[in-house]
C-alpha cells in the first residue's frame, strides 16, 4: 500500500490462505476482543500490542488533520494505508483485517461477507456469501450487484487512475482499457464475475491464486449502485455501508462523518469496529508542523496519516517523561526509498543508476525520518516483518554510511560521466521528511558531481499526474522520485509486485511502479504465484528482491518505524497489524 497498506509478518503467507476460512469467523465479539489484553497506565509502546485506555463509552468528536489529502476517498480509486484504515469507517469490503491488537489485527475476517471465500477449480473460481441486512446510507439494500459494479468501476484506470491494477490482471478475461462508463451492460466483466443471487458473488480468475481473500479485503469490494456512481466525481459523496456517512465534504478544507443510522451492528460480528463518537472531523492542509503541535497541545486527537511524529517534535517527546509515556514507536512492513527512473537519461545507463546509490549518504536519509527512531538504514528492499525476507547489502551502504565517494566516481566513469550529470528529485511537498531526503540527496550527490534539483509535487497527484505518470516523468527529467511502500498484506507479493512488476505500469498514470522494467522479475514473480511450497516461494522473493538492487533501480532509503503520539483524551488505541497505525474504526474520545 502505498503509500499503501501495510502489514505485519504475522499475517499468513500466501499458500496458507486457504486456511482462513478456518479461522476467520472466530472470535466473533461486537468489537470487544482487546486481542493481547488492555492497559490503562500510561508508558511508551502500551498500545503496540495492548488496548490502551479500553472505553465503550461512546459521543464526542474525534478531531483528525492531514497536511494535503490523500488520492480519494472514493473506495475505487485509494491506495495510501491511511486511506484503507479510514475507509472502513464509512464502507463494507467483503473482508477486513480484524479491529484487534497483536497477532489478531492481521486475520482476515467477513465483513460484508459472511466470511472467507471458498475456492474451487483450484484457486480459479472464489465464491463469497453476503451478509442480509447491510444496506446503504439511504436505507436501500446491498446486494451482490453492487459489490460487482465498485469491482467493474475500479478496474477503469482512466477514470479511477489511483487505485491497484490486482483486479484488472486476475479477473478473467477483462479487456484491455475496459470502463464500465462504456460498458453499462456490464458485458465486459460477465465471465470475470457472477452474481446467481442477491447474496453471492463469484470472481473468475484467468489464473490459481490461493491468496485472492487478500483481493476481498480491498476497498474496491465496498459497494457502490451503479445508479448512483458519477464517475470521478463519486468522491463528493460516497454512499455510505460502514458506520458513519458524510455530513460534508469541502474538497481541500474538511470532511465532517456523522453516525450513519443505517448500520445495523448486529450484520458486523466479526471485524471488531466500535463506532465510539458521535463525529469524526477531519481538516486538510494543515501544515505537518502544526498537527504535531496541535497534538501535544491536546487541539488534535489523531494525525491522520498514521506516520508518526515529524523529526523535529520526536527530540522534544522523547525527552520528556510525561510526553514519552504517550508514545508508541511501532515496527512498520514499509520501505522509504527513492525510485530512479531508466526513461531518463543518463540513468539509462545502470552505472550512473549504481553511482548514485554509491554517493547517497544513507544516515542523512535516516536523519531525514528521526533517525533510529525512525527506523534502521535500509540495504535491500524486503523489510524483516515480511514472512521469508533476507537482508543483504549489495553496496555496502552499513558500511559507507555517509557515502563512498571513490566507488560513486568509479561508476560515473564507467557509465561514461565522468564528471557528474545533472538530474531531477522529485518529493510529494506537504511531507517534510521526503523535502529532508530530497535536501540530503542534493548534498551528498553533489560530492560527485551530480548536480540535484529538487522538485516538490502536491501529495494527492503525485502519482496521477507527476511521478506516476509515465510520459510526464520523462518529460520533466524526473529522474528520482522520493516514495514510501507499505506491503498490501504481509508477504513477498503482498509487498513487491506493485511496485516491481513492470506489467502493472499504465501509461494514462496512477502508477506506484515508478521505474522498475526487468523482464526477468516479471518471469520470477509468475513463477511464485504457482510455487506452492512456501520455502521455495519465499526465496523466490529474495531473488527478485536481489535482482531489483543489481539493477540499480531503487535507492533503499529506510526500513521503518513510527513514533505514534496519543492525546489524554483517547480511548480504546491501539495499533492495528494489518495497517501498522491506530485503527480508526475503534477510537473514542473523552472530550465531549
């Protein structure tokens, strides 16, 4: 997830998927499971793997804030892990990752359905039972067509550009460029997905998958009736199935969800929401700076992007006793790296590309996150919580952590510049640390010659019309890209193929695959979808991991943690393993 999702390794690799259905309905609770226990004594990390302040007292407002806005709200067009936590507030996928701390935030369980899928014509056909009652903020029932149509809808990359291609390359024979805007009859997915009733979808794959209830938990899965869809402009008002709906939308200013009286809690047994206050606000642009200080102030209950405190407050936190007991310093499945792009030249040439990752000083980019606080320098691409990873250090970046001048200078004159070359870095502006690293690029590659220009972009197109989209990118010399990549769900899969697989690549744009063509990696990442052992499938992993650093074609950055803040006021937190921030489908307040 970009930007996404991110998870942790105790979720279950691919080949054991099957399994869920196992264990997926249990525990069925009403959201009362505090999973590794409960606490109410203030210390750091009391919410990593407990309940920290265990409330069901419900009213208040739960105050949230973003420094920009993330890609959409609409469920088919959204790919930052923030966005996948929030959206469960106000939509029903078929499956979600369980409101729990520990272990238990990384099962799958139903949601909108009743609970995993069952596969048949071996892992080609998955079928899923709805649940009867779920109906939409205007008192209208969810059927299965509806289920369909925000699958079909998502798959329109023209449209909805923001989202995963995962659909769009397992669905059976879907057409190339496929838009349900021209397709109202729904003709184009008619073998990809059947609806024999109200209450039961099947999805055709053009190919075995056993890990396709990771699909399920997407928020593509939300509903949408197809009568109310408005393309692009579904954003304004998506209809609600989840606990709270829209009372207002300012694009660019706030969002304001109120109690959706539709939602019947007695048709959501089993994912551990807990619809605590009666309002959840939410105001954009606000500056990074600012949240953070709102935060300790106590003006903020939640920083919405789930990436902890910026460098500049985590000094003045830590350093203080009372402040440092509200922290959680979370392990995160996310790599902060820069993509370097082939299609600009001189990094065409794999020697300028090598020079670059020579030259970086790897703990000005650690700095640029707080340090080890926020995370350990980065060598490869697989952090430690994804299920079979290997470290390795390709370039000896522990060993030249601030850079190796003479093997930088050595590439350049292998790759024919001798004297440096000039280049491009782009960053998303309201995120200070991607400026930090953008700045520290700039001095450390200026030693040798490369002379950087850093670019900012606003964050909710940064892939849509900037980075991501191909023919700009090249355009504009952008040549870097600083990004951030968080595992969909917790294996190699999970974590690689949307960002290394050239095939998931769209020209019109949406794209978090910024770079990486290597024709061998997309033979290896088919090889492990049919690989059954998980040893083998795993190690399949590493090599493409490998394969990626030997091409040059990503500078690790770092592999990360977050240093959470919780206000007095916050009730019922915890971090959530299958996003790797609090979950925001259970806070309360006690500021009423």
């Amino acid at each position: 997830m970009r930007r996404k999702r991110i998870t942790t390794a105790t979720a279950v690799s691919a080949v054991i998927a099957l399994s869920l259905a196992a264990c997926g309905g249990n525990g069925g609770n009403g959201g009362n499971s505090d999973g590794g226990g409960s606490s109410t004594a203030a210390a750091q990390n009391a919410a990593v793997t407990k309940v920290f302040n265990p409330s069901d007292v419900k009213g208040g407002t739960l105050r949230m804030a973003h420094p920009a806005f993330w890609d959409s709200v609409d469920p088919g067009d959204t790919y930052f892990g923030m966005s996948w936590n929030f959206v469960r507030t106000y939509g029903r996928s078929l499956l979600a990752f369980k409101s729990a701390p520990g272990d238990e935030g990384s099962k799958l369980v139903g949601d909108l359905a009743v609970g995993p899928g069952t596969p048949t014509d071996d892992a080609k056909t998955w079928t899923y039972k709805l649940r009867p009652g779920v109906k939409f903020e205007d008192g209208t029932p969810v059927t299965s067509k509806d289920v369909k149509y925000g699958v079909a809808r998502s798959l329109d990359k023209a449209t909805l550009p923001n989202g995963y291609t995962y659909f769009n390359d397992f669905l059976l024979d879907i057409p190339k460029d496929y838009s349900v805007y021209k397709d109202k009859s729904l003709t184009g997915v008619a073998k990809a997905i059947e609806t024999p009733d109200d209450q039961t979808i099947v999805f055709h794959l053009n190919k075995s998958f056993s890990s396709f209830d990771y699909f399920a938990m997407l928020p593509a899965t939300m509903p949408v009736p197809q009568a109310r869809d408005t393309g692009a402009k579904y954003k304004e008002h998506v209809l609600s199935t989840g606990p709270y709906k829209f009372e207002s939308y300012q694009l660019d200013k706030q969002m304001t969800l109120v109690r959706n009286d539709q939602y019947d809690p007695a048709t959501d047994p089993d994912t551990g929401r807990k619809p605590l206050p009666d309002k959840i606000t939410v105001e954009l642009n606000v500056a990074a700076a600012d949240i953070d200080n709102r935060l300790l102030a106590g003006d903020l209950d939640v920083d919405i992007v789930g990436t902890g405190l910026q460098p500049s407050s985590q000094g003045k936190v830590l350093g203080q006793a009372d402040l440092k007991n509200r922290t959680d310093n979370a392990d995160v499945a996310r790599l902060n790296y820069t993509q370097l792009n082939s299609d600009v030249p001189p990094l065409n040439n794999i020697n300028c590309r090598k020079a670059i990752l020579y030259a970086a000083d790897h703990e000005g980019y650690q700095r640029a996150y707080g340090g080890s606080v926020g995370g350990s320098i980065a060598t490869n691409l697989m952090p430690a919580l994804v299920p079979g990873a290997e470290k390795f250090d390709t370039y000896g970046f522990e060993t030249d952590k601030n850079g190796n001048v003479e093997k930088a200078k050595a590439a350049l004159a292998e790759c024919g510049q001798p004297n440096g070359f000039d280049l491009n870095v782009a960053y998303r502006t309201e995120r200070t640390k991607e400026k930090a690293v953008a700045e520290s690029l700039q001095q450390s590659l200026k030693k040798v010659g490369i002379n950087v220009t850093t670019k900012p972009f606003p964050e909710s197109d940064y892939t849509k019309l900037y980075v991501g989209k191909p023919d700009y990118a090249k355009n504009n010399k952008l040549g870097m890209s600083v990004f951030s990549w968080g595992a969909d769900w917790a294996d190699g899969f999970g974590f690689l193929s949307q960002i290394v697989d050239s095939r998931v690549i769209r020209a019109t744009g949406g794209n978090s695959n910024l770079g990486v063509k290597l024709p061998e990696v997309d033979k290896m990442i088919d090889k492990a979808l049919v690989t059954t052992d998980q040893a083998a499938r795993e190690k399949i992993w590493v090599d493409i991991d490998k394969a990626v650093m030997d091409s040059a074609m990503i500078l690790p950055g770092v592999h990360a943690k977050s240093l959470l803040y919780r206000p007095e006021n916050l009730t019922n937190v915890f971090v959530n393993n299958g996003f790797n921030m609090y979950d925001y489908t259970v806070l309360g307040t006690t500021k009423k």
